[in-house]
C-alpha cells in the first residue's frame, strides 16, 4: 500500500477509465487509487472491477447515484483519510490532468512540504 492515493470520479467514462488507470500505475513512484463511480450506466465500474485482478492497488467505490464531483471528491477524501493515506490527489478521469504531472505533486507535497 501506497502512502498516496489519487482519487479518480467517474461517471460513464468507459472510454478513458483504463488508460488513466495504467497511466497513474505507470508512474515512477507507486501510487494507489480510488475510482468514485457514481453508478455509471456504461460500465465503467466492471471495467474497474475487471482491472482490480491485476491491480492490488485499485479500489473502487460505487455510489448508488449522480450526486457530482464534489460529493464524489468528498467520499474519496473520506474514504482515503479512513485508510490512513499521508497524501490525497485528485485527477479526472478524462486526462484533463496529465498523469506525468503526479510525481510533481506528490513531491510538493513529500519534499517541499506544500499542502
């Protein structure tokens, strides 16, 4: 287990879901993740659940509804500090986030001590 977990929301993003997940676990530094699936009609949760037998590092939460990303960033938050993580990233599941750019956060955080 990683002492950082990225937080990944999702809703319907089936098209994308397992390219950032092999993208984030492609990283120099191991990191965990956490897909809040809002109970994506598409399948992006059996998607998630599928990677999860190659992947111990995945979880996945699925929400009953769409309530929105914040409520979807606030159940990961709570779920992550529940797990004990040090440090708590979030990222889109589109790539709006460049994955490359984790080790740059996680730094900030671990070496210069941003919060």
């Amino acid at each position: 287990m990683s002492n950082t977990v990225v937080i990944i929301p999702t809703y319907n993003e089936k098209e994308n879901i397992e390219a950032i997940i092999r993208a984030v676990f492609s990283q120099e530094k191991q990191f965990d993740i956490l897909v809040v699936d809002d109970n994506s009609p598409d399948g992006t949760a059996v998607i998630v659940k599928n990677l999860q037998q190659e992947f111990h590092n995945l979880f996945v939460e699925i929400r009953k509804e769409k309530t929105g990303l914040g409520t979807a960033y606030i159940h990961g938050f709570k779920w992550a500090l529940i797990h004990n993580y040090e440090y708590i990233i979030e990222m889109d599941a589109d790539f709006s986030h460049n994955p490359a750019d984790l080790i740059n956060l996680y730094n900030a955080c671990a070496v210069d001590g941003a919060d």
